[in-house]
C-alpha cells in the first residue's frame, strides 16, 4: 500500500506541537543575523548563536549549542530599501537589520523526514523500535529554490544522535505484502520472502510484521540492510534479532516520517 501524500525528499525540521500534549501556537523569538553574514540559513534548520547573532548548525547538532530552528527572516532590502521577508535567509546580505524567526522552545515536537543517509536526499524508513531512543540528524544544505531545508533524521537499525523519536508518522507509511518462504526463526537474522513488486527499494529500518487475521504482529525484526528486489521469486531480508517466528502473510512496513525533539542535553537553554 503506497502512502498518501508520498515523502519525496527531506524538508526540514517543522514544529508541529510541545511534549505533553501541548499546542504549539506559533510563537517565536527574533534574534539578529549579523550584517554581511556569509552563509545560507534555510526554513527548518537548526541555529545557533554566536556573539549574539544567529548562525546556522548543522542539523547533527552537537551537545548544548542549539537554541532553536529557523522559520524565515526579514531585513531591508539594501537595493530597494523596502522591507523584504523571506522564506530562508540567501548569504551576504548587507543589511544591520536582519532579523532571523526562530522557533526556540526546548520542548517542541518537530515533523521531519527520514533520510537513507546523512548527506543524501533519498527517503528512508524509522523502525518501531527506536521510538523512544534516539536518532541522529543529517548535513545536506537546503534548496535555494524553495527557501526549505534539507533537514533530516538517517535512518539506522539502532539508536544515535541528540534527536528523540517521539513518534511514527502513521499517515505517510508505506506497506508491501510478501509471503513467508524460510529462515525466519526466533533469534535469526535474516528471513526470505517472496511476491515482492520488483524495483521496490527497502530501506534500513523497514519493520517486518506477520499478518494474522488481518491485523499486524510486530516480528521485532527491522532491516539492518538495504536491498532492493530484482525478482517476484525469492527475495532475502538481513534483519534484526526476530523475536517472534515470521510466517504467513509478511507485511514490510517503511516509516518515512517521524515525529521528534531534540534531547535535553542538545539545547543551549539547558546549560546551567
């Protein structure tokens, strides 16, 4: 089953409410961007400060530095000399006015994408068994073309990095049916299945769940190695240790989508 809409690239870091349940509404807090500051700060990145001036951080962000993440900007223009907002902010803009948007609450939850690896835009898949753990972030620069970052989790089969998987993202989840062939046993590592759509490519972190009765039996077996299937006949899945015995109907389900904040340790406002 496809999903709708369909994650085609990474977009950024999007908040999209706080932890507890609570609503984000919006709110956000100015801060300056030096005059003549040199380099590209798109909408979703994460920022921190320097001197009191926002700068970007890449979006692996390292202990106790991040402070928030970009959501726009304003100046004045020094050609036409109008204010002028902007989706991302370009570099070397000679203004003493630049003005960065910026998203700062320690405890916001944010929409973001999962990529296959850290530097790159193919879309991968989180496994069930990192909610809860952690994730690390990716280093691709955004796309000047839309203002939008390229921000982004990497998918992995095991739990790194300063981002807190708080949850999947059911809607945009995608799920191929196979059937059982062998291997497949409690502890394994690898189980074969077959009747896969050819050119389906299944991304580290792909959760294998048995069918039964028409309802999902999570195996606690994820791919710990890409594949992609070249045939309808048999096709061999490197996984985690299975917990429970594959069989019958296999759903493979990829979630290219997660919901996340960043941990306690990662953001400036936490230093004492």
């Amino acid at each position: 089953m496809a999903a709708y809409p369909v994650v085609s690239g990474p977009y950024g870091f999007k908040p999209v409410n706080l932890i507890g349940g609570q609503v984000f509404s919006g709110s956000t807090r100015n801060l300056p961007i030096q005059y003549n500051y040199g380099t590209a700060i798109y909408y979703g990145d994460f920022v921190k400060l320097t001197a009191g001036y926002v700068e970007i951080l890449a979006n692996t962000i390292s202990s106790n530095v991040a402070m928030g993440v970009f959501l726009g900007c304003y100046y004045t223009n020094p050609t036409t000399k109008n204010r002028q907002f902007s989706q991302y902010y370009p570099g070397n803009i000679t203004a003493g006015d630049i003005t960065a948007i910026i998203c700062d609450d320690p405890d916001t939850v944010f929409r973001v994408a999962v990529t296959t690896t850290a530097g790159g835009s193919t879309i991968g898949s989180a496994s069930s068994i990192l909610v809860g753990q952690n994730m690390a972030g990716n280093t691709a620069t955004g796309n000047a073309t839309s203002g939008n970052s390229y921000g982004a989790v990497v998918g992995a089969s095991s739990s790194t990095g300063n981002f807190r998987v708080m949850n999947l993202v059911p809607d945009t989840q995608i799920s191929l049916s196979s059937t059982y062939v062998s291997g497949g046993a409690a502890a394994a590592t690898s189980v074969v299945v077959s009747g896969l759509p050819v050119g389906a490519f299944l991304p580290i972190g792909t959760d294998v769940f048995n069918l039964v009765s028409g309802q999902l039996q999570f195996t606690g077996a994820t791919l710990s190695a890409a594949s992609t299937v070249t045939t309808t006949g048999n096709t061999t899945l490197t996984v985690t240790a299975i917990t429970t015995q594959v069989a019958g109907t296999v759903a493979l389900v990829e979630t290219p989508e997660v919901l996340v904040k960043i941990t306690f340790g990662a953001h400036r406002y936490y230093v004492a």
